[in-house]
C-alpha cells in the first residue's frame, strides 16, 4: 500500500497507478501549538511504501510520523521513497563546527524503514548514512521527453562539472546533440559566480541540466553567459524543480523558452513525472 507525504501527492498516485498498488488514505493536521499530526486513518497491509518529499523541516517531521504510523498499523515492511532528500547537499562539514546535515537525517529515518530510495540526490554518497539498504534512482532521462525535435545542434550543458552526468543521461535520452560544462563559484546562498571555459555554444540551441533548481541564480547566470557567447534557444531541465523565492520570475527575465522538472518537487515546472523509474525498482 503506497502512502504519500503532504508534499509529493501527485507523486504517489502516479506510483500507486503505475505499480498497481492502492493508495492509502492520509490526513494532515496540526495542534494549536503549531505540532504536527500526519496520520493514515485506515491502513490495513503487511507493506508500505512511504513517497515523501522532504522538502521542509516540516516534511521531515510528517514523515518520522508516518513511518511510526504504519508500524503501529502493523506493517512488516516499510520502504521510505524520499524523493526529494532535504538536507542532501550538506554532505559534509564545510567548515568547522558545522553539522554533517544529510547524515543526521538518514540516521534519524533509518530506524522507521526498511529500505530506502532516493531520487537524483546531490551526491549519490549520501545513500551511505542510512543504516538500512539504500538506493538512489537516476530519473535524469526523463528530461528529454519534453524537450522539441527540432532543436539545433543541441549542447547538453551543466553549470559546473559535478552535474555534468545529469547532462550526459539527458543527451543520450534526446539522441543527438554532445555535452559539456561551465566552471561555478557560489559566493553565497543565493549568489554564484559561472565562469563559461571555452563552450562553443554560438548559434547553437542550448539545454541547461542540473539536479535542482533552488533559488534560480546559478541557471540566470548561466543563461546570462550563454547569450554573451550567441547562443540560441535556452531551455533549463532539472530534476528537483524547488524553485524557491523569485526563482521563475528570474529565469523568465532571463529569457529561457521553458523550465521543465519532474515531479519530485510538485510545481508548476513539475512536467515530467519520475514514477515511472521509481515503480520500477518497488
Ligand atoms: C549545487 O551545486 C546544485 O547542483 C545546484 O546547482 C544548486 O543547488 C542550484 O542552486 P540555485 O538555484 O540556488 O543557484
């Protein structure tokens, strides 16, 4: 029985209808003292599939609760689908006396599940904190499908080289076009420094990959690059659409043709739906 998260409800209606699993009722309420209660009324298997975005404090919590919920229901066998992992990319301390954020959270979910799965994590090491079995799933090629016939000579590129494989899955899922990479600084949260290398990109239609979206400064600076080199049609791709603040706003004055994602985020971006890869491996 597949049992959803408040954040990825969509999501696992699309997982239960492609693994032909039911749905299980939930309900999402909070105390006046703002605590949460994520309950499943009515939940009657030996299994749950847990699908739940943890994309907010909040979210982490809901989730805990429903893990504790479908044991107390008497589920033997819980599978935790975390398809967007918050906290993944603070995989390590990057300066003293920070904590390892992404490592707390996979110990603080282990003892709920039996196994979990993650969707294009930030970096796919971060399956190692879980104390259970832990996979991440590659949804990437997924991003191809919205994308026109016709673009020109399409370059498949990443803003910096750690998502350059992300750019790879999606050229080999388009079928023609090549890859490559531009050099990133983040100098702050919210501000980034892209250094375009030498990317011939003039007259060139161009797809931007990366594995998430957030505030949207690393795409707008991207893009800023790519219209200084001639390049022609932009589109962004990415597989956690958070598009969070101003983010849409800043990528339309940009000038891109379209932003696509899949529906590990559930936006208006959401078009491309990673239940497919997700049922496969449930
Ligand atoms: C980090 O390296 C990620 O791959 C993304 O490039 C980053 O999280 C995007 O963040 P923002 O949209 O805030 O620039």
């Amino acid at each position: 029985m597949i049992v959803s998260g408040s954040s990825s409800q969509s999501l696992a209606a699309s997982v239960a209808a492609a693994t032909d699993a039911d749905l299980a009722p939930v309900s999402f309420e909070r105390f006046p003292d703002g605590e949460h209660m994520a309950q499943v009324p009515y939940f009657d298997a030996d299994e749950a599939v847990i699908i739940a975005a943890t994309d907010s404090s909040d979210t982490h919590v809901e989730l805990l609760q429903l893990q504790d919920a479908v044991r107390e229901a008497g589920a033997s066998h819980v599978t935790t689908v975390i398809p967007y992992m918050g906290y993944a990319r603070q995989d390590e301390a990057f300066e003293p006396g920070q904590p390892v954020s992404a490592r707390a959270m996979a110990k603080a979910l282990s003892p709920g599940t039996d196994r979990v799965l993650t969707v294009n994590p930030h970096e796919p090491t971060v399956v190692d904190y879980f104390d259970v079995p832990a996979e991440a799933v590659d949804a990437a090629a997924q991003l191809a499908d919205p994308l026109p016939e016709d673009l020109t000579e399409p370059v498949f590129l990443s803003p910096d080289e750690g998502a350059v494989n992300i750019a790879d899955t999606v050229q080999g899922a388009y079928g023609r076009g090549r890859t490559d990479y531009f050099e990133k600084t983040r100098l702050s949260g919210s501000e980034v420094e892209i250094r375009p290398r030498d990317a011939d990109v003039d007259g060139r239609d161009v797809v931007l990959t990366d594995d998430i979206v957030a505030t949207g400064s690393t795409m707008a600076e991207s893009v800023a690059a790519l219209d200084d080199m001639g390049a022609a049609r932009v589109y962004v791709t990415c597989v956690h659409p958070m598009l969070t603040g101003d983010a849409t706003t800043k990528l339309a004055r940009a000038g891109i043709e379209a932003i696509y994602g899949t529906d590990t985020l559930e936006r208006a971006a959401s078009t491309v739906s990673a239940a497919p890869v997700i049922a496969t491996k449930l």
